[in-house]
C-alpha cells in the first residue's frame, strides 16, 4: 500500500451514474462480433460506438470486461483509465475526454497517445482514478477531474 494513495477511508459518494452490467456486456458482444479475435484499435472501438449510439467510453468500457480484448499501445504516451467502480465518481466522462482529445490531436497532427481502459486500477478511495505512463514516467492521477485533462495531455505530450 502507498503511504501517498491509502487505500482506507469511507466509500465515496456516487456522482455519476455507472453503465448498467447487461448493457456492458451487449457492447462486449458487440466488439466480439465485428473482432472475433478481440483484437481492436482505437478506430474500430469508436466505430462501434456511432453504430451502437453511445458514447465511446461505454464500448471502451466495454472492452475491459473481456481480457481477450485487446486494444494496442502504439505510442509512446499511455493513459490507462479504471472504468469499473470509478464509473460512480465520473471515470467515463474522463474517458469521453481523453477520446476527444487523442481525435482532436491526431486530426491536427500532434503527438498522439494510447488509451487503455481497465476494469479496476485499484485505488477506489482516490476514484476515478487514471495512470498515465510516459517519456517522463509512470504517475498515478487519482481523483481525476476531466476539466484537468488537457493540460495534463499538452504537458505529457509534447512535442519534443
């Protein structure tokens, strides 16, 4: 255990409301579907998300469920985003984010980076929670708020 990330303290107030587990597991069928052998990219995951009418962090959402998806770290920068409990402190609005901004990047033609959505990063008491790994190492971002994640975009992924 951390001494910086305790895992201890009262369960946190739900803020957001988290997916319903049938509907989770409908979009993992879903993925299956279009990518029988769970290999997905970050596109197809987006694609499924207009066909289906839901956000993007729902079929990423989606994607943690299953251990044989598997959606591929390319980049250099890497956030990885809990979508399990942290769904009731607003970890899919932080995905929803982190998805517009790596289109929005990529479109522009700035440096890219990877998401990877996990069912549990374990570290409840700090939802919702997000671990980024970079050029400048690994940090826990606990408590995350989406209005921080752009600036935490530009600085870990700067252009060199």
């Amino acid at each position: 255990m951390s001494p910086l990330l305790p895992n201890a303290g009262p369960p946190l107030p739900q803020t957001h409301q988290p997916m319903d587990p049938g509907e989770l597991f409908r979009l993992r069928n879903s993925i299956l579907t279009k990518h029988p052998d769970g290999k997905v990219t970050h596109e197809s995951l987006q694609e499924i998300a207009t066909t289906e009418d839901v956000p993007p962090s729902h079929v990423y959402a989606a994607s943690a469920v299953d251990p044989n998806i598997v959606v591929p770290i390319t980049n250099e920068t890497l956030f990885v985003i809990c979508t399990g409990a942290c769904q009731a402190q607003g970890s899919l609005e932080n995905l929803d984010k982190f998805v517009e901004l790596r289109n929005s990047r990529i479109s522009e033609g700035k440096k890219a980076f990877d998401i990877l959505p996990r069912n549990c990063l374990d570290m409840c008491p700090h939802s919702p929670v997000a671990i980024s790994r970079s050029a400048l190492g690994q940090v826990a971002h606990p408590k995350l708020q989406s209005k921080d994640i752009a600036d935490i975009v530009e600085q870990l992924c700067a252009d060199s």
